[in-house]
C-alpha cells in the first residue's frame, strides 16, 4: 500500500460556531489515488472539501498533507503547502487574460521557472494556447474548466482537490471532464473530488467516501460501489436489499 | 473662446486624476468608498510643506531649479510627504478600516470613512489654521505657446510629473505579480486566497499607492493653487465622479475620468461662469449614473 498523502480525522467544520455542517468525517488519499466524496444533497460534500482547503472554518479534527498538520493553515498557504483546490464556480478570474490567470496563480514558483511552466500548462491543455491572450469570462465552461485545473496543477501539487468539476457543464464537456483527470492521474498527480455526477466520477476513481449529514458513512472500491446496496440506501434514500450495516 | 482652458482643465484633470486612481483601486479592492481620500491628499501636503519648512530651517534659502518655482527641497519633501501619506493610510487602515471590514458590512466602513475624514480635517485645521498658505510666493510668468494658450514651467513639470506616475502605476498593475494580485483580488476574493495571493499584503500595497498619489495631488494643488486644510475634501466629488465615470476598479478610466471633468469644469468657467465650476462634476456625476452606470472601462458585474 503506497503512502498516505491527505489525511482528514474527525473533522468538523462549519460557518457559524455551534452550527457545525460536517460533523466528525474522516478519509485519507494515497499517494497517486483518485478519490471521490460522493452524497445526497446537502450532506456537507462541499463544506467538507472547502473546509479542508482553508475556507470553511474547522471546529475540530485534523488535517494532515504529507504528515504536516495543516488544520489551521490559512487559505492562501495551501498551495505552498501543496494543497491545489478548484472551487466548483468562479474558479477563473474572468477580466484577466488566460495567460495572466495562470501566472497570477506562479506566486510561489521560481522567477525563472514561470515561462517554462506556463509553456508546459499550454502543452497539457492545448485548447488554452490559442486563447491565451483572451479574457478568461470568454471562454466556454469547459475551457473554463481546463484552465482552472491548469492553474491548480501549475504550482506542483501534492494533492490537486476538486469541488463538482463536471457540475453546469453540458454532457460533452462533462466527459471531457473527466478524461481530463484521469488523464492527470497519469501523470502521476493526486486527486480528491466532490462530485454529484456519482457514475461518471466512480468510473475514474480508484476509491469513495459517501458523506452523509456531514459524516464517512461508507467507503469503498470505486468501481464496485456503483452496485452497492447500502451505497443506494445512504445515496438515493432507498431501503437496503441484502444487508444492514457496514457503514464505515 | 479661448483655448487656455485646455491647459486649465488638464492641471485640474491631473490632480483629479491621480486622487481618483486611489478611490478606485480603495473601492475596486477594498469594496468601500473612502471618503477619508480627501483628506489624505490634505495631510500629505501640509506634510510636504513642513519637510520643506524644516530643509529651509537647516540649509537656508536654495535656489529654484531652472525656471521653476520650487527647488530640490520640494522634491525631497515631497517623497518623504508621499511616504508619510501612505503611512498614515495604513495607519487609518490598522486601527480603524481593517478591524470594521472584518464585519463584513460595506456601510459601516463607509461612515468609518466619513469619521476619519472629518476628524483629520479637523485636526489640520487645528494644527495649520484654516488660513491658505503656499509652498512659494514667487509669481510665475506664463509662456505663450500659440493658440491663446499660455503655461507656466510648473505647470509643465507637473503634467509630466502625472504623466509619468500614471504610466507607472499602469505598469505596476498590469506587468507585476503585484499588480496582477490586485485585479486578482478585485474580481475574486475568494479565488485569490485559493491561488496563494495573501490578501493583507496586497491591501497594504492599495493603501500605499492610494496614499502617496493622494500625496501627489496635493501638492499639485498646493503648488498650483494654495495649501487649505479643506484641500481635499473639496476634491472629494470630481474625485468619485472621475472614478465612476472612468469604470470603478480601472487605472486609466480614473484618469481620462479625471481629465474629462478637469476639461468639462475649465471650459464650464469660460462658458457659463466661475460659480458653476462645482456643479459640473455633480452634473457628470449623475449623467453616468443614469446612462451608463459601469463607467467607460467599467465591466458589469457577473
């Protein structure tokens, strides 16, 4: 078993002290995995994920990224920790320039290093290339999308966190989407993700997490959760067929 | 009609101007209209003029530069001036703006604003007097340069002068990291912290930059015009309305805003009289609100 790149114990997190959404879930990532949080609505997928990111305040639990504790770290500190998240909208800055949304984002990068790696972003997205000069509100979703993920990966990361990448894109873009990741995957890239489209996400993860009422309730291989009974009960509400239980 | 309001309007255009660049990047970064602008450009020129004040207490009188009316002490007294203006902003921006924005509700920063302003105003009055004074009492000849137009050399000086800090700012906004981490910052908060931009950071480069242009205009009026502890206040209005209708949150619309209602107040002089100066900006004000609310450059909010 390769080594554990992210792991969330016990973490609670919400907006309001005393109103937590994510009540005590727990997963890790290893090394070169795709792991995917999925659940009903409002099961807490997204606080859960921006919570670990820096952005939803953390009330409990840990976060740990390569054996640091990052549980209190700022969100602004995640990518020079090696923490890349992508937000599920606005994730583009929409008046600046294609090439200056991916160097706004080379702040921690060597000087020098910046052209090379914006050149090796455009080979990796070659839609973006053609783009380059035009502002980034013009692009269609899913080059939106390429270029948030392209300015996620550009820093290097240890682990590359996805809040819904497919959600409003239409179905061409969705599975373009998804070859994309697991095209980064190959790479050798670390992948978490929140995702609603649950078939389409499971079809390229290695494991998932479902989430519900803000906690792990199940885990399990990716590939063979899409027919689990208790998956259907806690994600689509239905009554289990075969067995009780089993909740991670 | 004679054409020397050209010149007039691009001197009141530049101080507007560059006033204007602060109150846009203050309302496009911090979301909040800060009328404690005003008084910034006020305090950094009394500043100024007490650096040069003390340099002509320690050095004795010193010659002009060339045709000017001003030495290098003015030049060394106003970089100290455009530094303290930018302390002071930080300042302001430490113990009053920040904890207030931590809140979350524009208004209230807003009156803040109002507070400050007034309590600085105040306190130069009470410092300085509210008499006019001058950084020189030497009277400049005016060049005939054709057309009916004549300038003076400081008038020249300061026009290159906003011409150069202008190009600067634009470069430092649209070439730097810096300068890419505030429009950054302006269009997405959230996403900035996410792309590893420290956002306190660059609201103290905001301030900077604000205060020491605000420094900057001053002393243009303080030069051209007189020194008044009301200097800045009465700048406040042509000020927001060269941002707003420059588009809020762009450097050149705050500037060509800023040299549209220099032009429109110096020909409204010529044409219908010196009394109705203060109502044009009021007039241009409320034209671009009605017409075309985003300004020039200004881009509609998603």
């Amino acid at each position: 078993m390769s080594e554990t790149v992210l792991d969330v114990r016990d973490l609670e997190a919400g907006y309001e002290p005393g109103v937590p959404i994510v009540r005590g879930a727990s997963i890790t990532v290893r090394k070169g995995e795709i792991v995917v949080v999925l659940g009903p609505n409002g099961a807490g997928k997204s606080s859960f994920i921006k919570a670990i990111a820096g952005l939803v305040p953390i009330t409990g639990g840990t976060v740990f990224l390569d054996g640091r504790d990052i549980t209190a770290a700022p969100a602004h500190t995640m990518v020079r920790l090696g923490l890349a998240f992508v937000p599920q909208t606005e994730n583009i800055f929409p008046l600046m320039s294609v090439e200056d949304n991916l160097r706004v984002a080379c702040g921690i990068l060597e000087r020098r290093e910046i052209p090379g790696r914006i050149e090796e972003m455009y080979a990796a997205f070659p839609d973006l290339v053609r783009q380059r000069r035009t502002a980034a509100g013009n692009l269609s979703g899913g080059q939106r999308q390429m270029l948030a993920v392209a300015r996620a990966l550009i820093v290097h990361p240890k682990v590359l966190v996805l809040d819904e990448p497919s959600a409003g894109l239409s179905p061409k873009f969705v599975s373009m989407v998804f070859e994309m990741l697991a095209g980064i995957r190959k790479s050798g890239v670390t992948i978490l993700l929140v995702e609603q489209n649950a078939k389409a996400a499971l079809a390229i993860g290695d494991r998932a997490y479902v989430l519900v009422e803000g906690k792990d309730r199940h885990e399990g291989i990716a590939s063979e959760l899409w027919n689990d009974p208790v998956v259907a009960e806690l994600y689509l509400g239905q009554r289990p067929q075969l067995h009780k239980g089993g909740a991670a | 009609m004679s054409l020397q309001f050209v010149v007039d309007g691009l001197l009141t255009g530049s101080m507007i101007g560059l006033g204007a660049i602060g109150v846009t990047l203050t309302y496009s970064i911090l979301r909040f209209s800060n009328f404690a602008h005003g008084d910034f450009m006020a305090w950094g020129t009394y500043a100024t003029l007490a650096v040069v004040s003390a340099i002509g207490a320690m050095f004795g009188k010193v010659a002009p530069i060339g045709p000017l009316s001003f030495g290098w002490p003015l030049l060394v007294a106003l970089v100290v001036g455009m530094a303290f203006t930018a302390l002071l902003a930080l300042l302001l921006d430490k113990v009053l703006f920040s904890r207030l924005r931590s809140q979350g509700q524009a208004i209230i920063v807003v009156m803040a604003s109002f507070g400050a302003s007034m309590a600085l105003r105040s306190l130069l009055e009470f410092t300085f007097t509210s008499r006019p004074t001058y950084f020189s009492r030497a009277i400049q000849i005016a060049m005939p340069v054709g057309f009916g137009i004549r300038i003076t050399p400081d008038q020249i000086a300061l026009l290159l002068l906003t011409a150069t800090l202008v190009l600067g700012v634009h470069l430092l906004m649209t070439r730097t990291q810096t300068g890419r981490s505030m429009q950054a910052l302006s269009q997405n908060a959230a996403l900035a912290r996410i792309v590893g931009i420290d956002v306190a950071s660059v609201v103290r480069v905001t301030w900077i930059i604000g205060g020491a242009l605000a420094c900057v205009a001053g002393v243009m009026i303080g030069v051209l015009v007189q020194i008044r502890p009301f200097m800045g206040f009465d700048m406040l209005l042509p000020m927001f309305a060269a941002a707003i209708l420059g588009g809020i949150g762009s450097i050149p619309g705050a500037v060509l805003g800023g040299l549209i209602i220099g032009l429109a107040e110096a020909g409204a002089v010529q044409l219908i009289g010196a009394e109705w100066r203060a109502a044009v900006s009021f007039i241009i004000l409320m034209a671009v609100l009605f017409v075309r609310p985003i300004g020039l450059f200004g881009v509609r909010e998603r």
